[in-house]
C-alpha cells in the first residue's frame, strides 16, 4: 500500500484540566473524514499510578463522572489496570494487555481509572468508533475482556493480538457497530512483517507508540506518529522495526460515509439532536436506560 501520509500526534486536554494531557492522533492529525470509521484515538501515560482504588469505592476515577452518546468506546490498557464504573451499574477492573469495550447508543455516564497499583505505570489507549446512524439510540452495552481472552497470532520475531476483526483466521472478541481490524503489533528489533488491508475494508492506518520502523522499505516512523495507506491499489505493506524494537496499532476499517455532528462527547445525526442531547443531560433525562439506584454511589447498589 502507498503511503498517504505519515503526521506527528498532537497534545490534547480532552478533559478540559492542563495538568492530563494525551498524544491524539484521531482527530487532530487524521480528521474525521480521513479517519472514518474511527472518531478519536487517545494515547495516555505511561503515567504513575497515585494509587489503586477498588471496584467497592466511588473514589480515585482519574478521569470523573461524563457523558456520552452515539458511539463506541474501546479502552486499552497496555500497562497498569483499567478500571471503570457507569450509569447500567458496572463496576469492573481488568489487567493489562486488556480492554473495555462500551457501545453507548442512546447514552451513558461514566468514570474512569484509578486501578493501577501504586508503583506502577498506567498507559493505554481510549479509541472512538462511529456508530451508524440508524443505531444511535440503541440501549447501551458493555464488556470487559482480559489477556487470556486475547486471541495471539505469533510471528517469527513478534507477537500480534487481535482485538476486532480477525487476522490469518483469528477473530477479535471486541465486536462493533462498524466493520474494523484493529491489532495490537510488537516487533523485536530488526524483525519484519508484511502487513495485508482486509479485503472488506477501505481505510487502514497504524499508529506507532514504542520504538521505530521503516515502511515499505523507504518510509522512516517514529513513535506517536500515525500512517494513513492508500487503499485503491496494493493491500499489502512492509514493515522493518528499528534497533529498539516496534509497536503499533493497526486501525483498518470500512468507511461509512455518514454525514454527523460531532459535539464533545456526544456523536448525533444533526445539530438539532446535539441540541437535544445537551438539553436532555442537563435535565437528568440522559442517559435514559440507567439503574433504578444512584449509580455515582456503590453502596447503594442491591445486594444479590
């Protein structure tokens, strides 16, 4: 595959506080309708834990109680332990390399991180998909999935886990609104790998976050940069990682080419349904499917 453009990610706040900044690569390198159909790709840390908070304590969320609508989340975790609470009442912490995965519909409210032990590193990714319009105000759903869950194909010097999609017949236990292939690649250094764009699938990129590479035998990358291929002719692309060793993400998918409105943390088909989205979370009324308790507050969750 010819190589379309290789950009810097850029720093971002998307909390609004300065003192938690991210590398994103999607939107603010690769826009919108370049990177469809992902919205937003987050790198965070690797950041010292300040310590770990359970699955019982409503305390320690790194990032606080917010809202969402008409997406899918993927939240990986490379390092450390991912941790999570929402508004359908899950409380749940997972290892590394694990991820959450969160289809958000008509609407959820959630808090994040605050899992890794003291000591430790966290570091990861949160991923936004698009959801098709026809699908936005479905009932939100959620999942949890561990390393042993993760499907490995092994290399002769490297290592790929399939997170969504499938790879040499391997299938991904994250499943979407969207038709994606997103991989987790590590080379040790001096390794190659040729990679192949599903056939199905329109868009591919990769983002690097550890150590270098050389693509197609000419295309120096670095870490915290992004790749976007051209698809229309070759599916194949080659990759030769530097002395350090490599690690990517591999981000394939088929474009939707749906026109939406993008506001924050809410994803819609108009700006009318922005404008209704804000109202209604204002008004208490977002999300709508919730627990009948004050899901903020643990201990007010029914015992089974």
């Amino acid at each position: 595959m010819r190589i379309q453009a290789i950009r810097d990610a850029r720093t971002a706040h998307p909390t609004g506080d300065p003192s938690f900044a991210v590398k994103q690569c999607m939107p603010a390198a690769v826009g919108e309708n370049e990177s469809d159909p992902f919205l937003m790709c987050d790198e965070f840390g690797p950041t010292p834990s300040k310590g770990e908070h359970g699955n019982d304590s409503d305390d320690g969320f790194d990032v606080g109680w917010h809202p969402h609508h008409g997406m899918d989340i993927l939240s990986y975790i490379v390092e450390g332990r991912g941790r999570h609470a929402d508004s359908m009442g899950n409380r749940e912490s997972w290892d590394s390399p694990g991820f959450q995965w969160l289809s958000v519909g008509s609407g959820i409210e959630h808090a994040e991180g605050g899992g890794t032990p003291l000591g430790q590193n966290t570091h990861g990714f949160q991923i936004w998909l698009r959801m098709p319009i026809a699908n936005m105000e479905d009932d939100p759903r959620y999942g949890v999935v561990n390393p042993p869950e993760i499907p490995v194909v092994p290399l002769e010097r490297g290592v790929v886990r399939v997170i969504a999609g499938s790879l040499d017949d391997v299938e991904g236990p994250a499943k979407f609104a969207v038709t994606v292939q997103i991989l987790d690649l590590e080379l040790e250094p001096g390794a190659e790998w040729m990679y192949t764009c599903p056939g199905n699938m329109d868009n591919a990129m990769l983002y690097a976050f550890k150590g270098s590479v050389t693509l197609n035998g000419e295309h120096a990358m670095k870490s915290q940069q992004i790749c976007r291929f051209d698809t229309s002719d070759s599916r194949k692309a080659s990759l030769r990682a530097g002395r350090d060793g490599f690690r990517c993400m591999f981000f394939s998918g088929k474009m939707t080419k749906e026109k939406i409105v993008w506001h924050g943390p809410f994803v819609c088909s108009s700006r009318r349904h922005v404008a209704e989205c804000f109202d209604r979370y204002q008004q208490g009324k977002l999300p709508s499917v919730r627990t009948a308790w004050d899901y903020r507050k643990i201990k007010q969750k029914p015992r089974s």
